[in-house]
C-alpha cells in the first residue's frame, strides 16, 4: 500500500514539472509564431549555397 501512495506522489510531481515546463515555453514566447513554420515549407528554396558554384571535371 505505501508502494502505491509513492507512486502517487511521484507521478503527481512529474505531471507539475511538465505542467511548469510548459508555462515556461509559453511565457518565454515558444508558441507566438505558429504561422510561419507551417509557410515555410510552401516555399520552394533554389540550390543550396555549396551547390551553386561547383565545377565538374572531366577524366
């Protein structure tokens, strides 16, 4: 019975860390811009900067 009541206790202390953690990233602005992830991917990028300036050789 005390196993079960420990448990209790230590889930219960798990769920408030999370639950802080959580209030932490909202106060700290982590949720503000949910718009522009989500746009990001509709744009198409051109070649990536190393990409761009290669040279092939020929043997």
């Amino acid at each position: 019975m005390k196993i079960i009541i420990l448990l209790i206790i230590l889930s219960l202390i798990v769920a408030l860390g999370f639950l802080s953690a959580f209030f932490w990233a909202v106060r700290d602005g982590q949720f503000d811009d949910d718009v522009s992830p989500a746009m990001r991917i509709l744009f198409d990028d051109d070649q990536p900067e190393n990409n761009k300036n290669t040279t092939t050789t020929k043997s």
